[in-house]
C-alpha cells in the first residue's frame, strides 16, 4: 500500500544540549514524504521523505536564524534534508529498524531509525467545509541519533573543562500521519 504524510499533521522534532547543562529544543513542520507500507508484510515498510531546512523553529528567533546560517543548515544553499530507506528488519509485533540514507548539506550517511507503527483507522476527510470520506490514516513514530559533525554541521565554541556550546550528538524524533493513496 502507498501511503502519503500529511503535512500538516507530520514533524521532525530534534534536540540538543547546550552549554553542556540543558537541551535546546527544536522543530521542523509539514514535512512531506511517502511510504510502502502493508499491515500484513510489515517488513517491507519503505519510507522517503523530505524536510524543508527553512521551516527550522526552536521558538527564539536569533537562534533560528543562526541554526539557518552557514554555521548549522546552510538553509540557503541546501534548503533540504532527505532521508530514503534502504531496508527494514521487523524486531517486534509494531516496531521496526529502518536503516537508510540521511542526507544534510549533501552529506549521505547511512542511519537507522527505531520506528513504530501505531495503528492505522478510518476517518474523516474535510475539504471546503464539507466531509469527502472516509479515509485511511495510519501513524508512525520514529527515533534516532546523529553525529551532526558527520554531515559537515560543526559550528562550535570551546567551553572550560573540555566543555562545548553545543553537544556534537542530536536526538530526532518523527511523527508521521500517513493517509493511504488509494482511500
């Protein structure tokens, strides 16, 4: 079955330690993306997808523009992330490693994903005002580590102690609402 994220109900969330003491938060909204995936050959789960760099939000704005500039995304001259499967190994009755290739700044790295799927129902589907249903909506949610460094994103500053502004490693988490093309 070909599914296909809904953007307004799908997102990258990320973050990172700050100052060696605390995590900074952040978010990337209405990411799009497909995915193969049948409830009875879970293992052939199949996912690409892509994140506009400039919808990076951590709710300060001075941060944002630096995580934008040439020292983190380099949202100007690489306004988009990717991230397409490369196969999937079913380790329990709903959750997935999804190993693949991540890219940022054009740098591919090969990561995997924990995912887990949750569950898929039939709902409605409002256009204009009006319910044109129903329709198949699955969810998944996924999760990983990245070195940041590994994809060229190594803007730094040296603190006492051997200490960083900011940590080398970024937790991801995604949350996908996906609605079957088919109905």
């Amino acid at each position: 079955m070909r599914w296909v994220f809904e953007p307004g109900h799908s997102a990258a969330e990320f973050r990172a330690r700050h100052m060696m003491v605390t995590w900074v938060r952040g978010s990337f909204k209405n990411i799009q993306g497909r995915l193969d995936f049948d409830p009875a050959h879970p293992a052939q789960l199949a996912v690409e997808t892509s994140i506009s760099t400039k919808t990076c939000w951590t709710g300060e704005s001075t941060r944002d523009d630096h995580l934008r500039s040439q020292d983190f995304l380099y949202c100007e001259q690489f306004p988009t992330m990717r991230y397409k499967s490369t196969g999937t190994i079913q380790i329990g009755p709903a959750d997935y490693e999804v190993t693949g290739n991540l890219t940022i700044r054009d740098i591919t790295k090969r990561v995997t994903l924990g995912v887990r799927y949750l569950g898929m129902w039939q709902t409605p589907w409002w256009e204009d005002g009006v319910d044109k249903g129903p329709k198949t909506r699955a969810g998944f949610t996924a999760r990983t580590r990245i070195d940041r460094y590994d994809f060229g994103v190594n803007w730094n500053g040296d603190l006492p102690n051997g200490g960083i502004i900011v940590s080398r490693e970024v937790d991801i988490i995604i949350d996908v609402e996906a609605i079957r093309e088919d109905g």
